[in-house]
C-alpha cells in the first residue's frame, strides 16, 4: 500500500550563515529535503552549493547584497527573541518537519556557536532529529538513545558532552566505556576514535555527540 504525504515525516535543510567546508557539505546534504530555508548570510552558502531556497529569511544584518527578484523572503526585525537559525528552525518545524539538517553555524561568532549547539537540545526534546554540520563538524543530539558512527562518516574523531548528566557506554572504539557517569563540568570523553566499521554510542539521559575530521 502505497503511503500518503501525511505519513512521511517532512525533511528540511537550514542553510545558515558561519564557517562552512562548502565541498565536504555537499555529501551530507539530505537528498530531496521537503523544504529548503536560507537564514540570512546563509543564502550565500546556498548560492555557492547551487541550491535555490524554497524561502530565504531573516533580519539581513549579516547578508546585505541584492536578493534575486522574485524570491520567497520573509524580513524579519533585528531586535527579535531569536537567532536567525532559530527563526528558521521554528519556521520548518511549523511547516511539519520532524527531521532538521543545519548546514554551517560554527566559527566565527562563538556566542551564535554556542547558541546553535544548545538550541539542538529544545529540538530533540520536541521530538525532532536535527543535525547541524559544517561539512568538518558534525554536532547531534542524543536524548535516551542510541547512535552509531560509521568510520567513513568521521576519518577522523568523535566526541560525547554531558548535557547535565548522563550515563554513556562507548564500544568499537579505541576509548571503550561501559555505563560510565558523565558531567557536564568534566568532559573528558573527547578525541575517540572508531575502531573497524563503526562505533556504538550508548546515552541514557541527554549527551552531544559530534564528529569531527582530522
């Protein structure tokens, strides 16, 4: 039986301003995504990978040229409660999108970093899989779940952050851990490396895990 729409949850891809490996990116866009948002600068980034925006939004600070004429463009104030990220997370979340890649958002500003890494937690709580990567840096989170890490995906490491506290157990890694406490206050589970295919992360409670290149 063929499946309708309403059955198949909706994929977006948010392309947002920041640092961004724009050829090591194209292999971790998310083929045919639902729904397409540049947030601001980020419609540079798309420009360069060739995408067209289903909509480009935000306050514009950060991207000043010339919109193509004809666009889909949503203006939004500076003075606002949110990132322009966020604005266009919540936006693809209202267009019924349960599964959110986020390409760029790292370097430069570190305060908007940090940012787009904490907003990832509000995500997934909500029950939304969300992934933010600037083609070197892979950042997720994982809430009472389980993930693997496919060597060819990382070539490089992959690291576990405590959201509060959690209890993790890591196996074919070089760093195993077996149902070990982690804090918030106390990262130390940084710099693994997977051993063979791929390696298992184990998460009971709220943890960040990033991939990142060497």
């Amino acid at each position: 039986m063929e499946k309708t729409n309403d059955l198949i949850p909706k994929t977006a891809l948010v392309i947002t301003g920041g640092y961004c490996n724009v050829e090591a990116a194209r292999r971790q866009l998310p083929v045919d995504a639902d729904l397409t948002i540049a947030a601001d600068s980020g419609y540079a980034t798309a420009e360069k990978l060739g995408v067209t925006p289903d909509i480009t939004m935000g306050d514009f600070d950060s991207y000043r040229d010339a919109l193509p004429t004809g666009m889909n463009v949503l203006r939004v104030a500076c003075e606002k409660d949110v990132t322009d990220t966020m604005l266009a997370c919540e936006y693809a979340k209202e267009q019924g999108c349960r599964y959110i890649t986020i390409l760029g958002g790292t370097g430069g500003r570190i305060d908007h970093s940090l940012s787009n890494v904490l907003y990832l937690e509000g995500l997934r709580r909500e029950g939304i899989r969300v992934k933010l990567t600037d083609g070197e840096n892979t950042v997720q989170v994982l809430l009472d779940e389980t993930a693997t890490v496919p060597q060819p995906e990382t070539d490089g490491y992959f690291s576990v952050f405590a959201l509060d506290s959690c209890v993790v157990t890591l196996t074919g890694c070089k760093y195993p851990l077996d149902c070990v406490r982690l804090v918030r206050q106390m990262p130390y589970a940084v710099s693994n490396e997977v051993v063979g295919e791929y390696a298992k992360v184990q998460v009971d409670g709220a943890a960040i895990l990033v991939t990142s290149k060497k």
